[in-house]
C-alpha cells in the first residue's frame, strides 16, 4: 500500500492526468512506423517560436545609428539610453542612408545577421488591416482587442486572431494542415520544451510537452521486467480492471504515457551533439529541441514546430537596463548555439527560428524604465533566412509622428499575419490554405515579406 501512494504521489507531483494526456497520440506507433530514417530527413522541416515574455523593450534591441536618428533616440529614451561605443554595428544591406546596432548584450545575434543568417523584421505587431496614426486616432479602421494588455496581446501574437477570442494558434492550425506528411506520426509534430502555448494549438493537434532536462515524468518506472516496489507498483495500480470509466481512462492514459517516454528517451539516446550551449534556461530549452531534431530519423518525422521562451522583459522600473542586458544575452547566446547545432546537423537550411514578445515598449522613459507600447522588432534566423538585411520599415523616431498612436507607442507597418504567413509558405502550406490560417492575411498588400527562400 505505501508502495502505491508512493507511485500515486509522484504521478501527482509529476503532473500527470488526463487532461493534460489526453490529446497526446500514441507514439508507439512511432517504433513500427514503415516511413525510413532517410525519407524523414530528405524533406523535412521545422519551426522554432522564442516567445519573449512580458513585452520586449525592443528600441534597445535594434538601434538605428545614423547621426540624426540617433539624436532623436538619445534625446527621447532618456534614463534607458545606451551609449552608442557600446553598440554592436549590423551590416544591414537594404537600409541605404541608415545604419543599424544591435543591444551590447548581443555579439552572438550580430555575428549571424553579419553571416547572412539572420534578419531583422521591424515594426511588426498585431493588426487588423493597415493602419495610419490618423486612421488609428479616428478609430476609421478597426483595431486589435485590447491592445496594450499582456494576456491579449500574447494570444494575438500566439494565433494571429487579433478581433476575437479564439483555442486555436497559428502554428497549431499550419499542423493540422501539414500533419499528414508525418504519417501517423503526428505526437511530435508539435512539441513545447516550455510548458503550454497557444501558438501550438490545433483542432485536431496539440502540444507534447517535454521537460528542457529530458525528464519526462515518470523516471521512477522501471520498465515492465523491475522488480524495484515502485516499478511493481505501477503494474499493479495500471493493471488492475477498473469499473469506472473515468478510472480505466486515467489507467490507460497514464500505461500509454510511460511507453510514449520510453520511445522518445529511445531516439534521445542517439542525439548527441558536440556544440556547446550556454549553461542558462534558454540554453537548456534550446539545446532540447536540437536534439530532438536530432532525433527525426528514428521519429520519423518530416514537419515539426517547437515552442520555447523566456520571461522577465515586464520592466517597467528602475532596473530595466540591467535587466533586459541580462535576458537579451541570455537569448543571443542560446539562439547562436542552435544555429551552429543545425549547420552541426547538416540542416541549417531546414530549421528556421523566429522571435516574437507580446509587444515594444514606449520610446520615452517613463522616468525608471519603460511602459506598455505596441509595434515591435523581430529576429527571424536560419539556414534559410536571406539575411543581413531589414524587412517591413523602421518607424521614425518622433513622438507623434507618423507611426505613433501617442506617447511612443509605434503602430505596427506589418502584420503578424504577413510575418507568420512568410514563414507558414516557406513550411509548406499553400497558397490555397493560408486563408484558412490568416483571416485577415488578404487585408494586406504583401502576404510574403521574402525573408526565407
């Protein structure tokens, strides 16, 4: 008996239930699969989301240095301004006339877009259809929900539904669409190492959640030959017949959980890589989803999205410099190490990872740190990417000028529409599909941006 309160127990604080289970397939389907390791590899692709939480401040991620420009961003950013010998110049070979840095912190984002390998996307945010500082102050067109609000805004950025409430993310209607180039494989078309997200969210496809440690929940079984009380346990509590419905799904969920582990830690086990990660969380994360691509042959798969983030960018205060050098770092090493495990892979060309946060934040200071604002800048970095360039327009730098709703808060001159939707051809949905994943994506002039080729 104490044997199986022990078990129940770490099932409990493991987080298992049938809730949380209950949208997995069964991946021992995956073992027997008649798909080959060669084919898997052949066409495959995968998506990566790094999701900034709590509103990246990104007028001190991408900086424009021309003298004028950076006049105006001195005068106006106040306490948070950086000093410009700090910067980190960027290459960027389609802003004649303007010159760009990137935040001090970030010497591993600077050496891939300097390599080509990765691209600025600028001033990009939740829209409902192009919109001018008249047109937003006469309120002429309509405007995203809420705008502002943390919560609103990651779930506009998350399912690029920005005028109602909506269970599904963009990534996890591309899967729905896409999923049946993995065969029967579908489990790990989509998988989080951070937890749940919207973003990854289908009709019919969810999210696996995997631990950016490699534990999967429930380490303490044995497998079905232990004779340790905990593994024996287990076959007792799973085994045993249950009467109520509720107890035998619970019971089958948890016995096809354990084995879904056993073949994912199977493939693990062979997906070794020499490039060093940074020792960080982003790092971890990162570091988990290079290894399960490592691991595409043995799971046979050929289209996969990932979901990983970081907290903290909320800095409204005091400690907003320091604060944002640390995170911005802890993002530009991690982000370096994947890309140099892909070309360590052979497939930098096949991975293609973006960053989105909930939003900007005020150009001016508040007087300690920065507010809630709304058009933003985005890293996109790959194999892929036609880097070392800047897509959509940088917005001009004047409180109440032209891209300003009021206070520095710039009105976004491209969609999160048009920036999923670049990447959502690019992963293979057709033209005739993306409809279907972006309401609103006829709204806007250019539904590709060009940055992946």
């Amino acid at each position: 008996m104490n044997d199986r309160r022990q078990f129940l127990k770490q099932l409990a604080l493991a987080g298992f239930g049938v809730a949380g289970l209950g949208a997995l397939d069964d991946l021992r389907r995956i073992a027997a699969a008649a798909v080959p390791a060669a084919k898997a590899g052949a066409d495959y692709k995968a998506l990566v989301c790094l999701f900034l939480y709590g509103g990246n401040d990104a007028n001190n991620m991408v900086i424009p240095v021309t003298a004028g420009e950076f006049a105006q961003y001195t005068a106006a950013r106040g306490n948070v301004r950086l000093a410009q010998a700090n910067l980190l110049p960027v290459a960027i070979a389609n802003t004649p006339g303007r010159e760009f840095a990137l935040h001090p912190s970030m010497a591993g984002m600077r050496d891939l877009v300097n390599a080509g390998r990765a691209a600025v996307v600028a001033n990009v945010g939740p829209l409902l259809a192009p919109t001018t500082r008249t047109q937003y102050q006469n309120r002429s067109v309509p405007l995203p929900n809420n705008l502002y609000s943390h919560s609103d805004q990651q779930a506009q950025w998350q399912s690029s539904i920005s005028d109602d409430a909506t269970r599904t993310g963009w990534a996890g209607r591309i899967a729905d669409i896409v999923k049946e180039l993995n065969g029967a494989n579908t489990a790990s078309t989509c998988i989080s190492v951070n937890g749940n997200n919207l973003w990854e969210t289908g009709q019919t496809i969810a999210s696996y959640k995997v631990s950016s440690t490699q534990g999967f929940g429930i380490g303490m079984y044995k497998g079905p030959a232990a004779t340790d009380p905990v593994s024996v346990a287990f076959r007792e509590v799973m085994g045993r017949p249950y009467a109520n419905v509720f107890e035998e799904t619970w019971a089958r969920t948890i016995s096809r959980a354990v084995e879904n582990q056993a073949v994912l830690q199977d493939a693990l086990s062979g997906a070794t890589l020499a490039t060093v990660f940074p020792a960080t969380g982003l790092g971890d994360q990162l570091k988990m989803i290079a290894r399960l691509i490592a691991a595409r042959g043995p799971l046979a798969m050929t289209r996969q999205v990932f979901f990983c983030s970081i907290g903290g960018f909320d800095t409204h205060g005091a400690d907003q410099l320091a604060r944002q050098a640390e995170l911005l770092g802890e993002v530009s090493g991690a982000v370096k190490a994947f890309h140099d495990a892909t070309v360590e892979m052979g497939i930098a060309q096949q991975v293609t990872l973006f960053t989105a946060s909930d939003f900007n934040r005020t150009f001016p200071s508040n007087g300690a740190g920065t507010d809630h604002a709304w058009g933003s800048h985005q890293f996109v970095v790959g194999g892929a990417v036609q880097g070392g360039r800047m897509y959509g327009q940088y917005p001009t730098l004047v409180v109440g000028g032209p891209d300003d709703t009021s206070g520095g808060k710039w009105i976004p001159t491209t969609s999160v529409d048009q920036y999923a939707a670049t990447m959502a051809a690019w992963f293979g949905v057709s033209g005739a599909d993306l409809p279907a994943i972006f309401p609103k994506l006829s709204r806007f002039a250019t539904p590709n941006l060009g940055f992946l080729a």
